[in-house]
C-alpha cells in the first residue's frame, strides 16, 4: 500500500525523517511510537503529501505522492494531530464541507450521515458548533469528516493525545472496525498502550526507525530476557542496582523491580550476589514478558550507549 | 466530471466562507456597516467649499452709501455678516475667538470723499491661520466689491448721459456637469472608491490567514481542493459583500449628499464588481503571503488606503505630480474606477466612453488573480 523509500527532511540543520525507509501493507494497522520530537508528524506529512522532501520518495498503490499529489488525495484521509474544524460552523456542517470537499454529492452525504453517527455518537450534537464540543468529541467528528468520503489509507497524527481514557477506548474500537472492513490506517501515538494494539509498530527516535515489527517480534526479537525480583527492601534494591552499569536502567513496576539481562541463569546469578552484598534478601524472582514500553525504552537506551561508545 | 467536481469544491468552500461571515459579528460590521459610516464621516468632513464665513463690519461712516455697500455682503450664503461692531478691540477678540475670519472697515468720510469724486480706501481683515478659507473668502469679498463698483459706475455713467456702456472683454462661464462646483460632487464618487478598496481587500485579508492560524488550513490541503478553487471559492462571497456596499454607499452619496447618478447604473454596478475582483484578490494574496490576521490587516490597509487616497487623483490632482509619481498612479486601479464613476454618475456617459479605464481594471483583475492563485501554496511552510 505504502512504500517509502530513502525519505528525508530537514528544517534547517535538525533532521526530523532521516533516510527512512518502509512498507505499510494494505489492510493493517501500522503504529508510528516515539516521544515527541521523534519526527512522527513531519513524516505522517509526508506521506499525505504537504511537506515535500529533500531526498527519497513516498508511493501510494504505486503512485508517486509528489508527483501526483490530487490523484493520492482522492482516495486517502489524513487527520493532524489538531484537526482543522470549523469552529464556527456546526457538526454537521463540518461533515458536509468535508464530503463536498472530496467530491461527496450531498445527497450521498446524507445517506453516509446515520453510518457517521452511529460510531462517533455525534447524532445529539450535530446542530452544535464544533468549538463547542468536547476534545474526544472533536477528534471523533475529525474522523468522521475524514471518512465521509470512504477514503482506502487513513493518516491520523496522535488521534488520542489528550483525549480521555474512554473516549480513546471507544477511538480504537471505531479503528478496529474500520480494519475489517478493508481500510489501511497509519497511526502516530506516543502512549504504548496503544502501540500495543496495532499489527505492526515502528519505534521512531531521532528521525529514524530503531525497530519494526509486530509488538511480538519486537518483544521477543531484542535477544534480552526481562527478569522481575520482589524484595521487602524495593527502595534500597532499587539504589544499589542503580549504581551498576549492567543494571542501572531497572525499571518500577509496582514493589517489584525488573531488569533486562542477557542470558537468563548468568544474570540472575549476578544480582544475587549483588544485592546479597548489600545485605537485601529476594523474596521471589521471575522471568517477565516484557510489555512494549519495557523494550522500546531498553532499545533506546541501549541504542544511546553504543552511540556513546 | 472533473469540471463539476471542481464546481463541487468550489461551492462547498463558498458555502462555508458564507456560513462563517454569517456568524462572525466582528466581520459583519466591517464588511455592511463599516462602509456606510466611512462615506458619511468623511463625506461630512471633507469638504473644500467655504461657505458660511463668519464676518464683522465695522462701519465708522454710517452712512447711506456705506450701508448700501455693507448691504451686498448679506445677499450670499459663502458670507455671514456676524457683528456690526464699534472698535478694533472688539475685532481683535472676535477674531482671537474664531468667532468670525475676516472684518471690513469703512472709513470715516467714505460717502464725503466718494461724492467729491476721490476714490476711497476700504479696509478687509482676514485671519490668515486657516489659509485655504481666508484665499477663498478674500476673492468673494473682491467679487461683491467689483459688482459694487460696476453698479456705480453704470449708474454713474446713466446720470451723466451715457445709457448704453460695453465691457471690452466679458466673460461667459459655464461650470459643466457640476455647475455649482460642489467639491461634494467630486469628493463623494473618490470616496465610494476609497472605501470600497479598503474594505474588500481588509475583509479577504483575513480570510487565508485565519485559516492558518486555526489550523484549518492543514488539514484543507489534504482534500483535494485546488489553489484556484481555493481562490474562487473565497472570492465569490466576498463580492458580493462587496457589491452589496456598492450599493450602499452609491445610495448614501445620492441620498444624503445629493450626488446625481445621471447614467447607467447596471454599468456602474458591472464596473464596480471588475474593480472588486481586483481588489479582493489582492487582500487575499497579502493573507496567503503573511499568515497571519494581525499582518494581513496592517498589510491591506498600507497597500490600499494610502493609493488610493493619494495617487488615485482623489485628493491631489494628478497632473501636479512628479512624472515618476505620474506614472506609479497608473498602477492604481482606484483611480480608473474614480473616472468611471464620476463618469456614469455625474456626466451620464456610457461604458463605452470609458474603455481604457475598463481595460486597466480587466488587466489588473486578471493579473491579481492569477497571481493569487499561484501565492496561495498548498504544502506545509519549511518551518
């Protein structure tokens, strides 16, 4: 559906897509994670096409983003982070600028409106202005007036940021029925709750992709086993591993405290000791699967220490 | 089907532009009621005719022929004789309290040396401060004085025989098309442009810049919506905002100032609209360039107000210009609509008589136009 290839931007000297290149396949839900700053947004506007690179391309079913800008723009929906509603004009006046925009006759527009509704729930609000309404419901009427024109690829740019918890369960659930009935999304966020939820992630940091793949693959792929220890002295544990090289990015989780080892027997064998050095006892210790947030912040992490080397 | 797409777009965007003017009072006010205030605040005060000048006569002779002099000066409407006074101090303080601007004295002795066939000497004070009044009600009062000095001379000349006497040389004028030579006949029709420029171009200036400012704007140029649909679209409800002041303040100049609209009037409207084009792309490539409201603003009133006060020939006659400045005037489209307004509405002459100033206007709609449409980007700024 998508390929990108050698995709590069600069704004003055930053680099915010450096040399990217990928495929998003039709029909899946491809997750962009990084913090902020990672170029997320710069390169979600590249592949709609309003920023223009300086090196590499961008093709849609193969075609040419750049070179033919209006044939791409028919047939996708690109949502920015802040979505550009008419404040002053109603939700339901939204929706039809969006349709008449694409090319939707009204007619049409109308017999799409219930459908619209009926996942964003907007129906009791749809004489109300749209700066009037809530922030999770501007992102749903965003989307739907993204989807009044029954666009292939949707762009959305941090859908959620923002928006409450439920509103951002239900967000999803209106993703997920839209994958099945064919449409291919690209999603940026920075939560990885939500990371976790698509069918392929890329972790972008620097204007690059450290890691692809589906949140298993990236899980199980970085080649590390996560180990969690209980402790009655979590605070004490915590310092002292700390101040090993090998442990020192430990991670909270509750009491527990969990650490990502190389090899399973030899690692637990050192914190052991390391810690019977310092007189803490362990109470339990466990191998974890780790969530994505635990890998993404270990690849990254470690991704900086071999820069430094 | 692409043409009507493209319609399609153009209508959904002029759709929206005439939703949001609806809706926003503050835009309201500028483009309906702005426009009428303009024309009747500087339609009252900008006028160069003087009339009304207050005066005082100071008539130390008190005599027949004295008060037949002072007599003349109350049978104009350009002079009000204020204050017969009595001494130069009191002259001194009228004066100094602006309650008069200018004062005659007649001299003791006036009718005693004018009988004995001396010619006499009258003294005319003006208060010089308010220059452009003092020139002007100097000559009205030589005027009287010279028709004055005609009637004597013809009665004299009756007394002593001579019935019939010719003027060597006797001067016939007529004032055309204006034949009272009110400066509101001239000034209205300059004004009307004036106004009609600033406020078209202010109005669309905002108009792509608000778009950028509330983020509308990235997300219109992922829809497949041209620059020029873009344009076309913003330009149409414009307008016809625009041609409704037009209206309005033809209508005001007619009703409340009294200016003829003695041709077509359609020709005016169909002119007008041509100018408006014009104007209303320029405001919307300064908000296309800028981006910002705040900018756009200052920018459509710097490129509109000033020409086309001073070098459309409304204020200052063109003629007396440096010729680079002369030439810079060309580049004005106000000043081709203040001709053709004059012309339709004070002469009554037809569209056809005024082709140049049509085809100045049609080059300078079609250029701003294009050039609009090719300002107006539609990717993402590089910062």
């Amino acid at each position: 559906m998508i390929r990108a290839e050698n995709l590069t931007k600069r704004f003055g000297g930053a680099t915010a897509v450096s040399g990217l290149s990928f495929d998003v396949h039709e029909g899946e839900i491809f997750g962009i994670v990084g913090p902020d700053g990672a170029g997320k947004s710069t390169l979600l506007r590249l592949i709609a096409g309003i920023l223009v690179p300086d090196v590499g391309s961008v093709e849609i079913n193969g075609v040419n983003v750049q070179r033919n800008p209006y044939l791409i723009k028919e047939n996708l929906a690109y949502m920015p982070q802040r979505f550009g509603l008419y404040e002053d004009l109603s939700v339901e006046e939204n929706i039809f600028f969006f349709g008449r925009l694409f090319g939707v006759s009204s007619r049409e527009i109308r017999s799409r409106l219930p459908r619209l509704y009926e996942f964003s729930r907007l129906a009791p609000f749809r004489e109300r202005l749209a700066g009037k309404l809530s922030g999770g419901m501007k992102q749903k009427l965003g989307l739907a007036c993204c989807l009044v024109h029954r666009p292939g690829l949707i762009l959305l740019d941090e859908p959620t940021n923002g928006v409450d918890p439920v509103s951002r369960r239900e967000f999803w659930k209106i993703l997920y029925g839209l994958l099945s009935e064919g449409v291919t999304i690209v999603v940026s966020t920075a939560y990885l709750d939500e990371a976790e939820r698509c069918n392929r992630v890329a972790l972008m940091y620097n204007g690059g992709f450290v890691v692809t793949g589906s949140p298993g693959e990236i899980k199980n792929g970085m080649g590390k086993t996560l180990i969690e220890i209980t402790t009655d002295k979590v605070w004490e544990a915590e310092s002292a591993l700390r101040k090993e090289p090998e442990f020192s990015r430990v991670i909270r989780e509750g009491t527990a405290l969990r650490v990502f080892v190389e090899r399973r027997l030899e690692g637990e064998r050192r914190l052991r000791s390391l810690l019977k050095k310092h007189g803490i006892a362990l109470r339990s210790v466990h191998e974890k699967t780790p969530t994505l947030e635990n890998s993404f912040v270990e690849i990254i992490a470690e991704g900086e220490k071999n820069e430094g080397a | 089907m692409k043409a009507l797409k493209s319609l399609v777009r153009i209508g959904a965007i002029a759709g929206k532009e005439w939703l949001q003017i609806r809706r926003d009072t503050r835009s309201l006010i500028l483009s309906l009621i702005a426009p009428a205030l303009l024309i009747l605040l500087f339609g009252y005060a900008l006028t160069v005719d003087v009339k009304n000048v207050g005066m005082a006569v100071y008539d130390q002779d008190r005599s027949t022929l004295s008060r037949r002099l002072l007599e003349e000066f109350s049978h104009t409407e350009y002079l009000r004789v204020k204050r017969h006074i009595s001494g130069y101090r009191e002259m001194d303080r009228l004066i100094d309290s602006e309650e008069i601007a200018l004062a005659i004295v007649v001299p003791r002795g006036f009718e005693r040396r004018f009988k004995a066939g001396k010619s006499v000497d009258l003294q005319l004070i003006v208060d010089g401060s308010d220059s452009t009044s003092a020139t002007v009600a100097m000559g009205y009062v030589k005027a009287i004085l010279a028709n004055f000095n005609m009637d004597i001379k013809v009665s004299e000349l009756k007394r002593i025989g001579i019935a019939e006497t010719k003027m060597p040389v006797e001067v016939k004028s007529r004032v055309w098309y204006n034949p009272e030579l009110l400066s509101k006949n001239f000034i209205v029709p300059g004004l009307i442009v004036v106004v009609l420029s600033i406020i078209s171009a202010l109005i669309a200036s905002l108009t792509i810049s608000r778009e950028w400012e509330r983020g509308t704007m990235e997300t219109l140029i992922t829809t497949p919506v041209r620059a020029f649909e873009l344009v076309f679209g913003k330009l149409v409800p414009y307008l016809f905002i625009g041609l409704f002041d037009v209206v309005i303040t033809v209508l005001l100049g007619y009703l409340v100032f009294n200016v003829p609209i003695k041709g077509s009037f359609v020709e005016l409207y169909m002119l007008a609209l041509l100018f408006l084009i014009g104007t209303t792309s320029l405001g919307i490539i300064i908000s296309s360039a800028t981006r910002a409201q705040v900018l756009s603003v200052q920018v459509a009133i710097m490129v509109t107000y000033l020409p086309s006060f001073m070098l459309s020939g409304f204020v200052f006659p063109i003629q007396n210009m440096p010729l680079v400045v002369q030439g810079i005037t060309y580049l004005i489209p106000a000043k081709y609509l203040i001709v053709i307004i004059k012309g339709i509405a004070l002469k009554g002459v037809g569209a056809a008589l005024l082709w140049t100033q049509i085809l100045f206007l049609a080059v300078f709609a079609f250029i701003v136009v294009i050039a609009s449409v090719r300002k107006l980007s539609l990717t993402l700024p590089e910062n």
